[in-house]
C-alpha cells in the first residue's frame, strides 16, 4: 500500500475529519472476525514481526501468549514482553515505510526511525551526525557520535546515506 499518497491527501483534513477517520479505522480494527483471521495464522514460540508505534519501525518479537484481543510477545532487542493489538503484527511481510514524494522535501515523524541516521546542524552552524534514539511529538532525540544527546526539531534533520557515523550504541528511550 502506498502510504505516502494517503498521507498526502490527509494533509488537507481538518482535525475532526482525522480523528474521525482514526475513530472509524479502530472500529474496523477491533472487529472480532478481524482479530481472529490473525489470530488463526499465528501460534505461540512464532518469530514474528509487529509495528512499533512508538519507534515507527518493525520490531522482531517472539509470540508468548494469545489472548482474545490483544497477544504477548517477546521482544527480542531487550527481551522485555509487551501486549500488543493483534493488527500490529506483520503477518503478510507488507512495507511498513512511508515514502517521501517528490514534492515533500523536509522531514517528519512518520518518515523517520528509531535507529535511522541523520545530520544536524547546530546552533554554532558546525555539522552534527548521529542516530535517532527517540521520537517525540515536534523533535526526534539523537546520540551524536561524539555522545552528546540533542533534541531536534525535525524540519533540520536529514537523512545520512553513507557511514558518516561511527558506531553509536543506540538504546530505544522512552521520552
């Protein structure tokens, strides 16, 4: 699915239109004849991936336990369990990425990830590279190379293609 249109007609909604629409799309996702054409493809000790909302990436799991609405898995970065809603597994592989079009040219949250690599400038106008240990509402928290944590407000981010960066222990963080 091409999210990156459907992002680009939503930019005209009102803020009611949205969350109605989100209103509408969580009633669709809590049908219980939704819920339980995942459930029936999914066993315990499954190596799965879901949708990591908060990170707005993939994140590979183990499933321990499910539920009626919601499964248990196991996180395999930190080994943590978390209970998640049945949509947020993965189960046919789909891209989960947001494209940027051609016309959009400065970053957002739903174009970025945790873990992503990008550059800065700072306020002394020297380049600053790092990778995004968090996302938050207006900026994205980024471990330099150098250790320093900045927050950055994502219209002066982007994206580093090349190894710019040395390795950065890059922990997920909950802001």
């Amino acid at each position: 699915m091409d999210y990156s249109r459907i992002i680009d007609e939503l930019q005209s909604a009102s803020p009611f239109d949205l969350y109605r629409l989100r209103v509408a799309i969580d009633q669709q996702l809590d049908r219980p004849e939704r819920i339980e054409q995942i459930r029936a493809r999914l066993r315990p000790g499954m190596h799965i991936n879901y949708f990591d909302e908060a990170a707005n990436r993939l994140v590979p799991a183990t499933i321990i336990e499910l539920n009626r609405t919601r499964l248990v898995v196991e996180n395999h970065a930190d080994q943590k369990r978390w209970s998640i809603r049945f949509c947020a597994v993965n189960i046919d592989g789909a891209d989960p990425d947001v494209r940027r079009g051609p016309a959009q040219k400065k970053l957002d949250r739903s174009l970025l990830r945790v873990g992503d690599t990008v550059g800065f400038q700072d306020r002394n106008g020297r380049e600053r590279y790092g990778r995004i240990i968090g996302l938050n509402q207006k900026t994205a928290t980024i471990m330099t190379n150098t250790g320093e944590r900045w927050r950055v407000a994502y219209a002066y981010l982007f994206l580093v293609m090349d190894t710019v960066v040395e390795d950065v222990d890059v922990d997920v963080i909950d802001l």
